[in-house]
C-alpha cells in the first residue's frame, strides 16, 4: 500500500492532481498496458477512401458552401522544442576543436554525414545570411568559421536556436525574408479556415514561450493579414500541469528527486485533449506545428484539407439526419437496419455478434451511443516509410473492432503474426485531422468520454543516475479519440512535411 505524506499530499494539491488519480496511475504501472491487437491494415477500400479529381472537387466546394455558416478552427499542437533538431549540431561543438584538426580529418574520423551535409549547403538555409553577417571576421580560416557557424546558430549568447520553440524558428526563405513555422500556419488558415475574412488558430506552447509567440505575432501577423486580406483571431494554451503523470522506481513506488518530492512528468501529446475540449467550434483541422509548406504548394495543401473537411460535413449531415429520427422515436425496424447499414459501411463503427441478440429498444440504444460520438476525418498518406502511426484495425479486450491510428510502440513486434500486418501497411499517419465535435443539436461533446486510458506508454528513463519508469498519456489521435467515430481518407505526400532535423529544411519542400 502506497503511503503520502503531507508533503506529497500538498505537492499533488499544487499540481492539480488528486490522489485517486495517482494510485490508478501507479496501479497502471503495476498491471503493464498491453500491446494492441492488430486485426489487419486499414487499406483504399477496406478502411481508407480514396477519391477521384472529380469527386474531390466535389467535395472541397461542398465544404467552401457549407462553411460560410460555420465556426472553423485551426488547432496546432506547437509545444514542441527545437533541440532534438540540433542534435547533431550540439555533438559536433561537444566533439570538433578547429585548432586540433580539420573539417576533413573530422568527418574522416567520425563519419558525421549531418554536419557534413549541414556545412556542405549552409547557404540554402534562411538563417545563412544572419549567421554569417554575426560571425564575419572572427574566423581565421573555413574550419574555424564552420565552428563558429553552428555554435552562433545555438548558444545562449548567439541565436539561441537549439532553445527556442519549433514555431519561431525560421523555416523558409522568401528573397530576403524568412518564415517561422507560424507564420506559414497563419498564411494556411487564411486559405482553408476563413469565413467572413477571420481565420480562428489555437496553438498549444509551452508556457515559457509565451511572450515568444506574443512577439512573433505582433511582427508576423499584420503582414499576413494584410497580403491575404484576413482578420486572424489567434489564441493559446499551455498543457496543463494536473496532466503530468507520476513515475515511480522499478518496484513501483514514487520516484522521489533529492529534494524528497515526488518526480512528475509532462503526460505527452495526449494530454492536449484537454486543451483540445476547451476549444468550440463546427470544424476544427488539427496539425503540427513542423509540418508546413512554401507558398508554391499551398494551394495543393488547402484543397487537401477542405477536401477532409467536405468529407466529415457530407458524413455528419447524415449521422444528424439519423440522429434526429431516433430522437423522434418511432423507429421501425427497417429504418433500424439502415442506420446500422450506415454506421458500418460508410462510419467505419462495426457492430459485436451480441448486438443481433438484443431486442428493439437495446438496439435503438446501441446505435444511438455509437452514432452520437464526435467525428474525425484523417487524412493518409501513401507509406514511404517514414517514422509514424499507421491505420490499423484493431480489436479489443472486449472484442470489438475499430477503425484506429496505432503508433509503432505499442504493437507487438515480437509476434510474427502482428509484425506481418504492420508490413501489409500501405498508409501511415501524417497528423491530418478534420473533427466534428458538436452533436446534431450544435452541443459539444466532452472529448474527455471518448478516451481509451488504457492505450498509453510506459517507458524507461533515467533521473539522477537512476533509473525510472514514466507514463506517457494516450496520444492525441491514439487512445486520446479511441472512441471517436473515423474515416480515414488518401491525401497527397506534399502534405507530410515535418521537420525532425534541421537538414529536413533542405528538402524540396521546405525551398521556396
């Protein structure tokens, strides 16, 4: 039995957290979270759409006629930091001296394809020119000015970039001028997520970047407004500290740092669904913060996304439609059976062997509690092997089967059977999402109902020297919208562009 102190108890009352909370969390760690169990992929016909030129123009102006009476909203995950993305770069300072050796006999030695690459075409990134005009006449020779290149780019002192938050930093170069990655979401929801020349964005940062993005609008935001003639409306969050999760020691009890409090750890991606709930509107369109594009290829990426969002408008004004019969009552079983037709073949939301037992009002009370869920329309990419969840379908402990995102992790690798469904995957998941989170009377639903806490993560991590087990959160688009209705729908590739290196900005994609 887990004992608190008063000190842990006034530590959990700070955060935000109650104790209940805590045991369920440490009896998580005890139990494990089991692997998903893969029923086969999601693929085009069996569980993905794909749509003709012809239909998907279809679509994007069924969604640009339906939307001038709708709310829209632009929510971008944007907490992440930019030091992962340096990597590289903070090893090659840790391990090069310009005095001892050359740049040749480095790479000679060590085999560090990123910096060599990094150097090799430092002149195509936006930030070149300011480094160089920072750094001119301090280096004695291309070595040295190499060194110092990076080590501007990074340390306190010099740009700083390895600190700053992903969305401020500058991703694309226009002529003389740059982009941040915020700025180009600016520049995408005045395309796809305008109505009456307002754009509506949220963008979820962590609270030590707050005046950071304050700033950055100030200086962006006018300019976007004014060459894309829109009025944004631009809010922001910070993840919630009562959505940390506690980590414990390898028998299981609370891991306690040397000041004797209780080690607590941000809960992941997932614990945005609260940041999520706290948000209103008829259509919000989810994407992350590092995956945007240049001017020449946002045309492409907004009738992408008011394609997914014709999808979810089409798909929701017919769940509406059967929504209100059922309210009237009166449902026949003729009528049953078609909402039941429809909820399998066109929602994705299959029926268990005990559903065709249950009389006509336990029926009617099934397919009500399947039907009146939010809504979410993702989109897929063609799977060019690249790091992320997949479309899979899935069945649970209780043996039902849906339609989900499943993240690499938390498949079985070691089963033949489930790796061979991970290699018939022909799409994966580029973080491309269109909700529907109000029902068929404009209420929104509590997000928080619709999440399956027993899809999280547990992973091994070290404090102080000593090792630990952390719990992540289910993910956003994982278990955090399990119970979500789903379609997935094919989308181009110009659409998955993240940046998880800054060599990534050397990509097509990221030249204007």
């Amino acid at each position: 039995m887990i004992e608190f102190s008063q000190e842990d108890l006034k530590q959990l009352e700070e955060k935000g957290i109650s104790k209940e909370k805590v045991l369920a969390q440490i009896e998580t760690f005890k139990e494990g979270i089991p692997y998903i169990k893969l029923k086969k992929a999601a693929v085009v016909g069996a569980g993905i759409l794909r749509f003709s030129e012809r239909e998907t123009q279809e679509l994007i102006v069924y969604f640009e006629k339906a939307s001038q009476n709708l709310d829209l909203l632009k929510f971008v995950p944007a907490s992440g930091a930019a030091s992962r993305m340096f990597k590289a770069m903070f090893n090659f300072l840790d391990t090069y001296n310009p005095s001892d050796e050359s740049l040749d006999d480095y790479f000679d030695r060590n085999g560090d394809k990123a910096v060599k690459q990094f150097l090799e075409e430092k002149e195509r990134f936006p930030f070149y020119t300011l480094l160089m005009q920072r750094i001119s006449d301090k280096a004695a020779d291309k070595n040295e000015e190499a060194y110092l290149f990076v080590k501007e780019m990074l340390v306190d002192e010099g740009l700083n970039y390895g600190f700053y938050p992903k969305g401020l930093l500058p991703f694309h170069k226009y002529g003389e001028a740059s982009a941040t990655p915020f700025e180009e979401h600016l520049k995408e929801a005045a395309f796809y997520a305008k109505t009456h020349g307002q754009a509506n964005l949220h963008f979820t940062i962590s609270v030590q970047h707050n005046e950071m993005f304050g700033e950055a609008y100030k200086k962006s935001g006018p300019k976007v407004s004014g060459t894309t003639q829109t009025v944004f409306s631009v809010s922001y969050s910070n993840q919630k500290p009562a959505t940390d999760t506690i980590a414990v020691d390898l028998e299981n009890n609370p891991f306690k740092k040397e000041d004797g409090s209780i080690l607590f750890r941000p809960g992941g991606h997932g614990a945005l669904i609260e940041n999520l709930n706290e948000q209103d509107a008829d259509v919000i369109f989810i994407k992350n913060i590092d995956n945007v594009v240049v001017d020449k290829n946002l045309e492409a990426i907004g009738n992408s996304k008011k394609m997914l969002a014709g999808v979810l408008l089409r798909i929701q004004s017919k769940a509406f439609e059967y929504a209100g019969y059922l309210e009237i009552g009166e449902i026949t079983d003729a009528k049953l059976q078609e909402i039941q037709s429809f909820l399998e073949n066109e929602m994705n939301s299959l029926f268990s062997e005990a559903y065709h037992a249950l009389g006509l009002e336990e029926k009617i009370t099934a397919i009500k509690k399947k039907l009146n869920r939010p809504i979410r329309v993702c989109g897929m990419v063609k799977n060019e092997r690249e790091p992320g969840g997949g479309p899979f379908w899935i069945e649970d402990q209780a043996g039902n089967i849906s339609l989900q995102i499943v993240e690499s992790a938390q498949i079985d690798m070691s089963s033949s059977e489930q790796a061979g469904l991970v290699q018939n995957a022909t799409h994966f998941n580029p973080v491309d999402i269109v909700c529907g989170i109000r029902d068929h009377k404009g209420k929104k639903y509590d997000l928080l109902e619709f999440v399956d806490h027993k899809q999280g993560f547990i992973t091994r991590k070290t404090q102080a020297g000593k090792e630990l087990k952390a719990l992540e959160l289910p993910g956003l688009w994982n278990g955090g919208m399990a119970f979500w209705n789903t379609l997935f729908v094919e989308v181009p590739l110009v659409t998955f562009n993240p940046v998880k290196t800054v060599n990534d900005l050397l990509k097509p994609t990221h030249q204007a």
